[in-house]
C-alpha cells in the first residue's frame, strides 16, 4: 500500500500540472469555432490564377517501382502448418544525390521520408510474438527474435549516428506502434562482426551500424494494422487479404518484419535501387483451434479466402511444400497445380507446388483453393545442423550464470559461428570467469571483442568466433552480479523480472545441397533474402531464447519507511541530547517514606510534631 | 544554589543556542536543498509584451506624371506627409497604421517607361527603372488622356509594387494644389486597401490574441480558410486511385511541380519553407456513396456530403513522419469506373466547374473522370495519362488560398494584372507578409505570456537555463520585431518574429518543464513531520518557558521596586 502512496500522488500531481497547462492555454482567446468541429467545405474556383502556361504534352511516365507477393505454406513435422508472406516493393530511387523533391508510386511515402531523412542505408525490424522452436519446427525462412529488434546502417555522411539512431527510433515507434522509443543508449550496441549489410555497398565500418531489442515488447494488432498500410494494395487485394489478426494472432507464432536495403538494379550493378521486404510468418497449430480434425485449408488458417491477386503486383504466388508429399500420402492439394517448383532453402531441396495467382484460372470454380486432408507425417524431419538455446543457472539474488549452448549436428563438418550477446548493464558479468568448452574440452573462441558495459549507460557487447566441432554441443558461460537498481529504475512490475534479449548466432553453414548462388535466375522470394557467395554453405542465423532474471526487487515503500525511521532516530537522538543540554541537574532531597508520612500525618492528628 | 542558578543558566543558553541553530543554519540550509532551480526570467519585458502596441509603417511614393500637375504645384508639393489610423482592437493590443506619403515628379525615364503603348510594358519597364524595397509602393499618377488605360478603368495595379492611378476628368489643369490632392487622397486609400495591409487582414491575424465578436459568417470562413502561420509547410500531392484493376493512372508530378508550383514557392520562401512530395495510394476511397443523377447518368456529390469525403482516406495519407509541421494535402481522385463520371454540386444544387473542393486549414481535393478514356470495346485496365495543366490550374488557386494570399475583390474601376509565371505578385507576397508578421508577433506574444503566467502559477516548476535563455530570446526577437514593423522593414520584421515564434515554442514545449519532480505540499509536509515535529516542540517549548521565566523575573522586579 505504501508504494501506492509513494507513486500515485506524483502522477496524480502530474495530471494536475497538465490541467493547469490546459487551462492556462486555453485562456488565449482564440477564434470562435476554431478547432476540429467545424470545417467548411468550399467549392473551389479557380479565376485568373491559372498561370495560363502552354499545357505540357502529357507523355506517359515509365513506372519504375514493382511490386511482388507470395505466400509459402509449409506443413511442418509437428503437424503444424507455417505460413511465411514475403512483399517485396523495388524503388528505382537514387538517395545519393539528395535530390529534395520526393514522388512516390509504390513504395509507402512513410518509410521513404525516414529513410531519406536520416540517411538510412538499410533497415531492418522485426516484431514477434512468441519463440521459433528450431528442433520441431526446422529453420524459419527469416529468423527474428521475440520482442522487436531493430538494426539499421546509416549512410557514412551521418556524422551524429547516436543522435539520428534516437531520432530514427522514435518516428518509427510512431510509424509501427511499439514501443521502440525505450531503446536508448543502454540497450543499444554497435556489432563489429555478426550484423553485415545484407544489400549491395562496401560500407562495413560498424561505426553506422546500431542494433538493438526490446525483448519484452508484446506485438499485437495495432503492429499489424500500420505494416498492412506500408504494402500498395493494403488489405483490400491479393494476399494480403488474408491477414486477418484474430486469426494471425491466434497462432503459436507470428513474426511480421520490414527490411529495407539497397539492392543491385541489374546484373551490372551500376545503379541501386532500395527493396523493401515485408515478411510476415506465422505457425499455426491447427489441432487445437479445428475441433480436433486435422484438416487445414487457407480458409480454415485465416477466415479468408483468396478472390484475386493485387492488380499492382507483377508476381503473385502461392508455394505449397509438398516435399514430403510427393506420392499424395499425407495431404491432398485441391484443385491441384500442375506446377512444380524446386529451390534450394537453407540447405536443403524442397519442392513446391505453385499457384500463380495472376492467371485467372487459378481460382476457377472454388473459391477456397487449397483444401487438405491431412495424415500423421511419417518418417524424420530433417534435423536443423545448427540450432542454439540459452539459460540461466545459479541460486539467489546475488550471482549468476548464463548458460549458452549451441549445437552441430552436422555429423562430420566443423564450421565457425558467431556469437553475439548483449547483455543490460545491470547484470554485471564477470568476464574473466568466461569458459568455452565443447566436448568436455576447452575450445578457445579465435575472435573475441568484447566491450563492458556502464552503469546507465551502455550494455555489455560480447563477440566471439567460434569453431564448432562436429556433432558436438559447445557451451559458453559466463557469470554475472546483479545490481541494484535505483528505485525509479524499476518497471511497473518488478518482480516478473527482467527480460535480457536473445543471443544471436551467425553461421556460413555447410551444405551438401549446391545453392545457386546467380542472381539473374529468378528465384522464389522466400529462397533470396540472405546475399548467398559460396555454393556449398548457405548463412542461418538462429536466435535463442531472451532470458528472464530476477533482481533484487526492495520493497517500494522504503522510501518513505526509511525516511519515517531515520526521522525518528534522529528525533529520538536529538531529544535526549537537547535535554541533556538544556536541563539543569540538581541532587533532591530524598522524599520521606510512606511509613513516615502516614506516621506524621498520625503525629499531627495526635498534636505531637513531626519525625 | 549558586551551583543550581549556573546550571540553570547553562540551560538556557544551551536552549537559546540550538534555537539560533536550528533558524540561522537549519532552515536555511533545508530551504535551500529543497528547492527547485528557477532561472531568471525578464518578467518585466514579458508584462510589456502583454500590452502589444504595434505600428505598421509604409511607404507611399506618389509621382507625378507630366500634364498631371503645373510646375507652381510640382514645386509647391509638400515633400512627406504621414497619415496614421489609430484602432484599439481591444484593452490589451492597439494598431497604429502609418503611411508615410512622398510626393515628387516623374523623372524622364520614368516618363519615358509610361509612354509605352500598355499598362503591363509601362509597369515591366518601371520596374526595371528602379526596384522598391519591400513593402513600399509607388502611385504613378498619370494624365486624363493617358492611353495606358482602356477607358473605365481608372487604377491599374501592376504585377510589383506599382500602380497607375488615372487623375479624374475634373481635375484639369487650374486647380488648386490642395483640391488636387484631396481628389487623389481617397483613391490612393483605396489602392492601400488593395496593396498593403487593410484592417481586415491585421484583425485577421491578430487571431490568436484578440477575440472577436463573430460580425458576420463569410468573414470568418475568410480569416479561417488559410493556414497558421508556421516556419514550413510540407505539400502532398496525393493521387487516390480507388480501383487498380480498372485504371492505370500514369502522372508527371515530377514535371507539373517543377513548372507550376515550384516557382510560387520559390516567390514564398521569405514566408516560409516548403517541403514537397507526392504518392499514389491505391484502393483509397471517399467516405460517402455518391447519388446516382439518372438524368444526367453521371454520380453526385453533394456539398453537403462533401465534410465526410476526406475521414478515411486522412487515415490512408499518413503524416510526414520526419517534421512536424503543417502538411497541406491535395487529393487527386479519380473515380472507380463503375462511380463514374462524379461530379461535385455546390449548395445551389449547380455543378462546380472546377470539379474540385477545398477544406479550410486541410489542403483540396479534385474530381478526375476519366470516361474520355473508355471506348466501346476497351479492356480494362485502360491507361490514363493525367493532363497535369489542368490539375495544377486548380491546386495552385487552392494554395494560394490556404497559404492565405487573399484576392480580396477590387473596386470596379481597378484592373489588375494577371499574376506571371510566378503565380504571385509582388504586393501579394507583401500582403502576406504584412500579415504573417502581426499574426507570429500575436502568437508569440501569447506563448510567452501564457508561459510567463504558468511559471508564475506553479512554484514547482523547474526553470532551466535553457528555457531561460529561448525566453530571452524570443522576447528580445518580439522586440526586434516590433521595433521593425515600427519603421516600416517588412523583410526584416518577418524574419524576427519567425523566430520568435520558434523560440517561444521551444520554451514553451519543453519537456523538462513537465518533469516528474512535483509533490504536492501536503504531502511533502506528511514526510517532514516525523523530523520537525519532535524537533520544533521541545525548541519551542523551551523557548516559550524562558521568556515566561523572563516575564516572571522582570514582574518580581517590578514589585521589588514597588
């Protein structure tokens, strides 16, 4: 109760210092019907304001921007089914000139003017709510932690990148309704190696990079409303009809994410263009929304079925993996699609049904295009050859221990990794107690970089390249303290604990699926995010799990206890001494006895004097 | 008892000294830890403000052309003579209008530039001739039978800072001086009231400061049409294309901004700063369903409807993320194929002819058909390349309009020449600025007062140099700027309570202002207590036993002595 009465009063203080701004604004007489109730609404006319120039031949103007979706379904081992969108949205625009004047087709003129303004070279952010269990479900298409996670690189003419990363912040937690305005300078860290520019340019000075996560943040509807505004079609045509959020968000994973990056317009690559991906992955766990049946369908997923593509769009697509499919036995696909497509993703050669839905006839008779039956999958999955996962070990509220293990599978490669870890200030680790071990061994990292954290101000940045050996599981620990953290530096609900974002684990991985690393093959977009150089390795990038830890959490009354004591302590303290200086101390005579008082009262009544 | 009376005495000065302690040292000491910083602010200066006196000075140079006057009454012309107007528009703000009139003859170059065959030439060579400053006009005078003007007009006003002012029929020659100049004076008024600042746009723009009594409903729309002040502008060009599958719109946004809109903002940047951009949103669509018109076989709109137009497309056109400044919208909309041709009806149930309507401090929208592109037979989607000419006619008129470039009507006997390839004219662009500069100096002043009030209200508040420092300076701008507008330097005063106005809103919405570290008194009080409590009583009380001791002993005296 107590802290109640410690917090309350200062909002209910604060609230009334609005009123008084309030009233004492609106003591400035202003217009009569000034304000959002009125507005008049005038018929133009134009008179002899018209310039009265030549009119200029209207030539018809060469669009430049293209637009293209696609859906990938994927039933996935478990039996539940992963639905991945990709958008993608190429803006034939040179930022390197600076030109002012900005004219928009396509591409949303939101995202342009940050971009624009704050010399963005890429962008990259992701919001998802929940955790991608790699060892049932396989890797994701595109890997985002739970919570946001924003890295951007800047252009290297932005001399203030602290400032305009700030900046950048909070517009694009007003563009996206999150809460990204909470990153600041102490959960915000500079990655030397794992964070690459994924689009075109030679610019790897990670003075401009800046990452950053809030793995607390809860993503809902009002994140999906906003990133449905940023495609051309919006919600009203070709998939993107499909995202409905109660569905969405009824599901066991949904993962939305934006990335902006300048990419190669031609094979040549003498000019840029900017791309803008907008993913959106969900897994949906149909066994227990669908009555116990195991049927699925896109109907059944999202609510919504498909009527047309959007018209804006030059690729439309829907894959089906029926990779493990191939003879019919788990599932049927209705109608079926007698096209078949093959990509190599992540390693490994799937195939795919296809269905474009630029041709008409897709849709045909049925409206609901896909409608399975499903079966058990029988056989194995293929397991993940890289695949990560992160505790915290130790008792009490003093220490700790946080425990990364990661895993290859690969059962005769070794590769390298990259482990990033950015941990609060307030966990303060103990760098010298860190320990690499594979195999019961010592496996010394080859590249460590490691930067410490300051109180209030910035995290802990630890890098570190390491080799891990085949079929192993590779251990990284390192203790920590946990500080005490000022009361105002508490969360509203202290001791749910506090969240410590994912550790992220970069890896060239070994393949034994030749990838193709051309890019004048058009290719599926889910299949050509990551730059790809090598044809016997393919980049995965895993992220563990964000860890909860428990601080020492005070009592939120103390405040005002401890003031109450220490008042009076020293009331108490300070009363005895002022009445040992202020008093006067004299030796009384000792009063008579009571058997003598009684006995002179008895003498008086007698007339004899008394003792 | 010597010993005791000592000891008393010990006591008592021990009682007395914590007491001089505890006020000589405590109470300042907890006065001083517990209180919040205020810097100085100029409270005097900012009182003065709140009684704004402005004076808007400006020059008139009235020349006569040969045959207007004789040479006695060229030489006996007096050479200034200023008018002022006095208006009190309410307690607290009163306006002093002053024209300061030069009078003097034409020179030969000048006579010269006035002999050419049109109104326009003379007025492109008299500019040419010499270029007024800002704010200033010349009153060329010319003679009866001056050809330069058809023949019932009798003031032409120039595209600068020039007009022609034919002298009446009566006024031949012989006429005394004096007559000759009370027949120009209520004709020069007259070109004032069209060329530089009038009432009307002052009061306008004093807005912010002065209430006014709503006189009547069409000069209200006309003061709230246009835009507040504010340093920049961002302008949208939005092209709303309702149905993709139908219409493949193709616009040169990029050409038409370049050769119609540009060269007006690049005439208004000494207003203001203007961003520009432009975007096509697809599947965007009005919010009203327009009536089908069967007799014409076209859809409706009607004025009344038009206020629920913009609501869900607004949410479509999303604010410019990167500034805050007003964003000024214009809507291209072309009609779905299967709503169209639309057509928009004013109040009198008659088609506009513009097709297009503007919302007062919101930007304008325009109704596109295009049916011209259907043929029988077509198959969608049809391409449609935009005839930017025509669009741009009609968002340049609604600009000029929310920006507040007021075509007030001239009297009938004026003509005025069509504005060039810069859509504005000079006097324009100084009328503006006439009224951009009362109405940032009337805002400027209210946010500084209104400040000043707060801080004085709520002892709290934490006052940081910083704050401090933006409210100097923007009171020292409001005096520069006023002192400016005295003499008559438009140029300079506008950019004075520019940043005025900048700077007042800075102080004004300071975060730090707003910080957290407010407690109310009595709950700062429900802490103290446990310390002053126990503290104060056993001072007190001693303090209260001495001097009845004193009072004890002095009444002892008093009865000894008796």
């Amino acid at each position: 109760m107590a802290s109640y009465w410690n917090r309350n009063p200062i909002r209910v203080f604060v609230f009334l210092i609005l009123t008084v701004f309030v009233v004492v604004r609106s003591n400035i007489p202003s217009t009569p019907g000034e304000g959002a109730e009125e507005r008049r609404w005038e018929a133009s006319q134009v008179g002899d304001v018209d310039p009265g120039m030549s009119v200029a031949p209207p030539h018809p103007h060469t669009n430049t921007d293209s637009f293209q979706e696609e859906l990938v379904v994927r039933p996935l081992h478990s039996g539940d089914i992963y639905a991945s969108f990709q958008f993608r949205t190429v803006w034939e625009a040179d930022f390197s000139r600076g030109n002012k004047v900005s004219h928009y087709q396509l591409f949303p003129k939101s995202l342009g003017q940050v971009i624009s303004k704050f010399s963005v070279r890429e962008l990259h952010i992701s919001f998802t709510q929940g955790y991608w269990r790699t060892m049932q479900w396989g890797q994701p298409f595109l890997p985002s932690p739970p919570g946001a996670e924003l890295w951007v690189w800047f252009q290297d003419s932005v001399t203030d990148v602290d400032g305009t990363w700030k900046e950048l912040t909070n517009v694009l937690s007003g563009i996206f309704c999150a809460s990204l305005n909470f990153i600041d300078s102490t959960n915000t860290v500079q990655p030397s190696a794992a964070f690459k520019p994924l689009g075109v340019g030679n610019v790897t000075d990670h003075r401009f990079l800046r990452y950053a996560t809030l793995p607390r943040e809860i993503v809902c509807t009002e994140n999906l409303t906003p990133w449905k505004k940023l495609l051309p079609c919006g919600s009203k045509a070709g998939l993107a009809v499909l995202l409905k959020s109660e569905k969405l968000f009824h599901s066991s994973f949904h993962s939305q994410a934006v990335h902006i990056r300048p990419i190669c317009q031609d094979q040549r690559c003498k000019s840029t263009s900017l791309e803008l991906r907008q993913t959106l992955n969900a897994v949906f766990d149909l066994h227990t929304s669908g009555q116990a049946k195991r049927e699925w369908s896109l109907f059944k997923m999202f609510s919504r079925t498909l009527t047309e593509a959007c018209p804006l769009a030059s690729s439309s697509k829907i894959y089906i993996d029926i990779t493990d499919n191939s003879q019919g036995e788990q599932f049927e696909l209705s109608p079926a699609s007698s096209l078949l497509s093959q990509a190599v993703v992540l390693g490994d050669r799937r195939t795919f049904s296809v269905y474009d839905l630029t041709d008409q006839a897709t849709f045909g008779s049925t409206l609901s295009p896909f409608d399975k039956k499903w079966q058990y999958p029988i056989g194995d999955m293929l397991r993940p050859l890289l695949h990560a996962e992160r505790y915290v070990a130790g008792y009490g509220l003093q220490t700790g221990e946080i425990h990364t293990v990661m895993y290859n599978h690969h059962p005769y490669r070794s590769f390298p990794v990259l482990l990033l870890d950015s941990v609060p200030w307030y966990l303060r680790l103990y760098i010298h107690t860190l320990t690499v071990t594979s195999k019961g061994k010592e496996n010394k990292p080859s590249y460590i970089h490691y930067q410490p954290s300051k109180d209030r101000l910035r995290p802990h940045l630890l890098e570190m390249l390491v080799q891990l050996p085949p079929n192993s599981a590779t251990e990284v620990t390192v203790e920590f303290e946990r500080a005490l953290l000022k009361w105002t530096e508490y969360t509203p609900d202290p001791n749910h604990g506090f969240y410590v974002g994912s550790s992220v684990i970069s890896s060239l991985v070994p393949s034994t699926v030749a990838t193709n690393t051309s890019i004048t093959q058009e290719q599926p977009l889910f299949s050509s995010f990551f730059p790809c150089k090598e044809e016997l390795s393919y980049f995965v990038r895993v992220y563990t799990e964000p860890l909860l830890v428990n601080l020492p959490t005070p009592d939120f009354s103390m405040p005002y206890n401890v003031i109450c004591l220490t008042c009076t302590v020293v009331a108490v303290g300070y009363g005895s001494l002022y009445n040992l200086l202020t008093r006067s101390f004299q030796i009384e005579e000792p009063s008579p006895g009571l058997a003598k008082r009684i006995a002179n009262v008895i003498r008086r009544m007698r007339g004899v004097p008394p003792l | 008892m010597a010993v005791t009376e000592v000891e008393r005495r010990r006591g008592k000065l021990a009682a007395l000294s914590i007491a001089a302690m505890v006020i000589l040292v405590g109470v300042p000491l907890w006065w001083k830890t517990t209180q919040t910083y205020r810097a100085w602010l100029p409270v005097a200066q900012i009182n003065e403000l709140a009684k704004l006196q402005l004076q808007l000075s400006a020059d008139v140079e009235v020349v006569f052309a040969r045959g207007t006057a004789t040479p006695e009454q060229q030489k006996k012309v007096p050479v200034t003579q200023t008018q002022d107007e006095d208006h009190a528009v309410d307690e607290d703000t009163t306006l002093r209008y002053r024209h300061e009139t030069r009078y003097r003859t034409a020179t030969v170059m000048e006579e010269d530039a006035l002999k050419q065959p049109t109104a326009a030439e003379a007025d492109l060579s008299l500019h040419r001739l010499s270029e007024s400053p800002c704010g200033s006009l010349v009153i060329y005078v010319i003679p009866e039978s001056s050809s330069l003007l058809p023949e019932n007009v009798n003031v032409y006003i120039g595209q600068r800072r020039t007009a022609l002012l034919r002298i009446g029929a009566q006024m031949k020659v012989g006429k005394t001086l004096k007559q000759l100049l009370a027949h120009l004076e209520p004709r020069v008024k007259q070109i004032l009231q069209v060329m530089s600042f009038s009432h009307n746009d002052i009061t306008a723009a004093l807005s912010d400061r002065v209430r006014f009594s709503p006189d009547n409903k069409e000069s209200i729309a006309d003061s709230m049409r246009a835009f507040k002040s504010s340093p920049g502008y961002e302008i949208t060009f939005s092209l709303l294309n309702p149905d993709p599958k139908s219409h493949r719109l193709h616009w040169d946004i990029e050409g038409a901004v370049q050769t119609y809109i540009q060269p007006l903002l690049t005439k208004l940047s000494p207003v203001a700063n203007f961003s520009l951009d432009s975007q096509i949103l697809y599947y965007a669509m009005l919010g009203v369903n327009p009536r089908y018109d069967s007799s014409r076989s076209a859809y409706i709109l009607n004025a009344d409807s038009l206020a629920h137009v913009i609501n869900p497309v607004e949410a479509r056109l999303g604010s410019n993320a990167a500034s805050s400044n007003p964003v000024l919208n214009f809507l291209l909309y072309v009609p779905d194929a299967h709503h169209s041709p639309l057509y928009i009806h004013d109040h009198k149930k008659r088609e506009v002819q513009t097709n297009a309507f503007h919302s007062p401090r919101w930007g304008g929208i325009m109704v596109y058909n295009v049916n011209g592109f259907y043929q029988t037979g077509t198959n969608f989607p049809v391409d449609v390349n935009i005839n930017m000419a025509k669009v741009m006619g009609v968002f340049l008129a609604q600009l000029r309009l929310l920006l507040g470039v007021q075509s007030t009507a001239p009297p009938s006997s004026f003509q005025v020449a069509p504005c060039g390839s810069s859509g504005l004219a000079d006097w324009e662009l100084d009328r503006l600025m006439w009224s951009r500069s009362v109405e940032n100096v009337a805002t400027a002043t209210t946010t500084i007062t209104s400040l000043a009030q707060l801080l004085d209200q709520i002892g709290n508040i934490v006052i940081n140099d910083n704050i401090a420092q933006q409210v100097s300076s923007a009171v020292t701008s409001l005096q520069l700027a006023v002192a400016e507008l005295e003499v008559g330097n438009l140029g300079f005063a506008l950019q004075y309570s520019k940043e005025a106005i900048l700077a007042s809103e800075k102080a004004f919405f300071d975060p730090s202002l707003l910080h957290l570290l407010y407690f109310p008194d009595d709950q700062k009080f429900a802490i103290y207590i446990p310390l002053f409590l126990p503290m104060c009583v056993p001072i007190l009380l001693s303090l209260l036993k001495i001097v009845s001791e004193v009072r004890q002993r002095r009444r002892e005296k008093q009865a000894k002595k008796d």
